[in-house]
C-alpha cells in the first residue's frame, strides 16, 4: 500500500490581489514536484482574521502535514495559530511576520529595506527635490509599516524633498485610485507618489490619467501590469516584492522540512529596484515566472 501523497495547507488573505494567486500558482507547482499536493483556503471576506480563524479550524480537521501561512492580521489570528501548534503541525510562516505561535522558518523579504530603495529611485528621479505623497497599506499590515518606515526614512538624506500628506490605499487599486484623487484634490503640485504596493500605484496611475495631471510614480511587488507600466513609461519604478517567490520558497521549505532536511530559521529574499534598464527580466506573466533555486536563497 503507497503512502498518501503529502500535504500542504496553504493559507492566504485574499483572492483579490494578483500577489496572491501568483503565490498559490507558485505552491501548486512546488507541491507537484515534491510528490505532493497544496490545499488552499482563502477567505472570502479579503483578508478578514475571523474567516481566515475559521478555515484553520477546517484545515486541523484534514489534519495536514503542514501550513503555510499568511496572517490576515498580525495579533487577531493569534490563537489560530497557537491551535495549529498544539495540534503539532509544522508553519512555514510568509510574507507578513506572525507574532504569535512557532514556526518552522520564515519567508520574506526586507520590507524597510525595498521601500527605502524604491523610494531613493524616485528622489534621484526628481533631482533630490519635489513635492511627493505616500499611498499606505491598511492599518495594522506589518509589511505595509516597514514600506512606510522605510519611504520617510529614505526622505530624511533629502532635506528638499517635502511629503505632503501619506493616505491608505488599502493595498488595491481602486482605494489606492480614491486615494491618490483625494491626495491630488488637495495638493496643487505633486511631483511624485511613493506607493507601498503595485496594485495602489496602479490606482494612482488610474487617478493621475483622470485629472489629466503627471507625477513619478514608484510601487513594490513587480507585478506584470506594473512592468507593463514601466515599459509604457508610466511607472517609474517598482521593488521585487514578488509573492510567487515567497511562496515558491516558503512551500519548498514545507516540504524539504518534512523529509528531515535543515532548514533556516529565516530566507529572506534580495531587495531588487525594477525600472526599464532591467524590467526585461520580470517581462512574462504569472504563470510563466519561476521560482528561485532553493541553493541560490539559502546559500
């Protein structure tokens, strides 16, 4: 008798974000190659911790071999996670940082880090002076206030750069449009819109072209509509803040931890700026991107 394949339940926020279904495309691939199969619950409120709370419930009941696991909320999926613990089924822990529970490692990338760079690229678009605004994540999103931390900290080497008011966007595109036409409303001059993620610098773009107005725009993820954009010349920048990636790892991870083999507490994945002197590499969809090489992020 064969053993049954192993499994991975993966769980992300929403099925709205295109990061998103570029991370689960990403774990179904991995899963395949390992002889395995990812299950996936997706709440259907977009990114809601009481369904995401519950679909753990259903997960435990399938009793997986192990998580992998994208917290809708930083604290309020708090005992969800503890649950799994208890049930001792191993995390592989991706993208937003969890602050409760143990995990086997976790995958990410230096969201300080990204944003200070991508927001760098812009002032030195700008000749180190302008009038610029911020589009943030929802409250409470820890990926969303290290992108922020790292936007006004890249200002600070620019004494004459001035931010003129920072709005949430929500991480999508239409609050991010909203947003940005709510900023422009109020704003006679913006010079350039740092966005903490490629679907409100998206939105931005959306709210620029309906005022009939310009400003240098920069966002993170590396999205194909942002290289798109980039190509066109609409978008000046992006980092690679890329989901199929992270999952892509954080789901080889699962597997290579069930079979026995180390692995590291913590992957985090290089900070990358995209513009149209390198976009060429990020040019395809989703669906035709490949996962890094496990030797090449862990070294």
């Amino acid at each position: 008798m064969t053993e049954p394949a192993p499994t991975v339940a993966v769980f992300t926020k929403n099925r709205i974000n295109p990061a998103y279904h570029g991370a689960r495309l990403a774990a179904d691939r991995v899963a395949a190659r390992f002889g395995g199969r990812a299950v996936h619950y997706v709440p259907e409120t977009p990114d809601d911790p009481d369904q995401q709370s519950a679909l753990v419930d259903q997960a435990l009941a399938t009793r997986p071999d192990a998580i992998a696991f994208v917290p809708a909320h930083p604290t309020a999926v708090d005992d969800a996670v503890c649950k799994i613990n208890r049930a001792n089924i191993p995390i592989v822990n991706l993208i937003n940082r969890l602050t409760a529970g143990d995990y086997v490692s976790f995958v990410g990338s230096d969201d300080h880090a990204l944003a200070r760079q991508v927001a760098t690229r812009l002032f030195d678009a700008l000749g180190g002076r302008g009038t610029v605004a911020i589009l943030e994540g929802p409250p409470g999103v820890v990926t969303g206030a290290a992108r922020l931390r790292g936007f006004r900290d890249a200002a600070t080497r620019y004494p004459e750069i001035r931010i003129a008011g920072s709005a949430n966007g929500a991480f999508l595109r239409e609050p991010g449009r909203q947003a940005t036409a709510d900023l422009l409303a109020t704003t006679p001059r913006l010079d350039g819109i740092l966005a903490a993620n490629d679907m409100m610098a998206l939105g931005a773009l959306d709210a620029l072209a309906a005022a009939g107005r310009t400003s240098l725009v920069v966002g993170v993820n590396a999205l194909p509509e942002a290289i798109d954009a980039i190509k066109r010349g609409t978008l000046l920048a992006t980092a690679d803040f890329d989901a199929f990636k992270l999952a892509a790892v954080a789901t080889e991870a699962a597997f290579r931890h069930l079979r026995g083999e180390p692995v590291p507490r913590e992957i985090l994945l290089p900070v990358q700026v995209v513009d149209r002197s390198n976009c060429a590499a990020w040019d395809k969809p989703i669906e035709a991107r490949e996962g890094p090489r496990w030797k090449d992020v862990v070294g």
